[in-house]
C-alpha cells in the first residue's frame, strides 16, 4: 500500500503557511519582523490508521518532533519520577492516566527546546478535558492555534 505522505505534505504546507506572518499588529509598517509561528499538528484516527507512521514522516519533513503521549508516560516511568511512579502505579492498576497527569507531562515536554519550532501530537488529546487543557497550555505558551488532521 502506497504511503498517503505525498498528498498530506502539500496541505499541511498549505495550513502552515496559513499560520505564517498573521501579524496585523502593524510589524511590518514599523518594520520590525514577527517570527513564524510554530507548526502545532495533532494527528488523530483508529488504531491502527497510519498515525504514527505518518506522523513520523511529516516530523521528519518540518524538522519537528513527533510527540507520542505512550512514549512520554513510559519516559516518565523509567526516570523513575515522582511522576513516573504515579503514572505506573495506574497503569499496572489497568486503569487510565488521569487528564491533569497527562496534561502536566504534555506541558512539560512541550516545553523543551526542540518544540520551539513546532510539534506533532499523536495519541493525544483522547478527552474533553486534555482538549481544554491543551488549548490552555497553548495559551500559556503563547501560541495558540492547532492543526488537526484526522
């Protein structure tokens, strides 16, 4: 089966540049520069839909990292954090990570120097509330706005 790749890298291209340059502070006149604002992707379907794939390849494409929330639990996890031994205790309860732990760990890693230029959400946000907290972890950063393929 061929990659869907080719297809989505012109429209994500498309909606970044739509995210680019929507100073109307009067930047320009003043002549003064606004950076870009960061390319902010979530990626959502099935299991199994290509998401990860995907999301790999386009994080490869816009130089930024491709952030799976699994993968930042586990980090957690092994760091053996106050945090992690949280997070480890629910899981091996065979319960679900609470939305305020999630979201305090998706902050905390979107806060790291490589996001500065963007990020790939993939497996996250799964609730109403991880929705709002991210918008509001967003908000917080600065940079609100978010693509959402799904």
């Amino acid at each position: 089966m061929k990659s869907c790749l080719f297809g989505l890298i012109p429209l994500i291209m498309v909606f970044a540049g739509a995210c680019q340059d929507n100073d109307s502070s009067g930047a320009a006149e003043t002549g003064k520069t606004s950076s870009p604002s960061p390319l902010q992707l979530v990626i959502m379907g099935p299991p199994g839909a290509g998401k990860g794939t995907q999301a790999g390849k386009i994080a490869v494409s816009f130089g930024i990292p491709h952030i799976s929330t699994g993968a930042v639990l586990r980090s957690e996890i092994e760091k053996d954090t106050e945090l992690g031994r949280q997070v480890k205790a629910v899981i091996e309860s065979g319960d679900l990570v609470a939305d305020d732990i999630v979201l305090e760990l998706v902050e905390n890693r979107l806060s790291e120097p490589d996001c500065e230029k963007g990020f790939i959400l993939d497996g996250f946000p799964r609730t109403l509330g991880q929705s709002g907290g991210l918008d509001d972890i967003l908000s917080k950063r600065g940079t609100p706005g978010l693509i959402a393929l799904n």
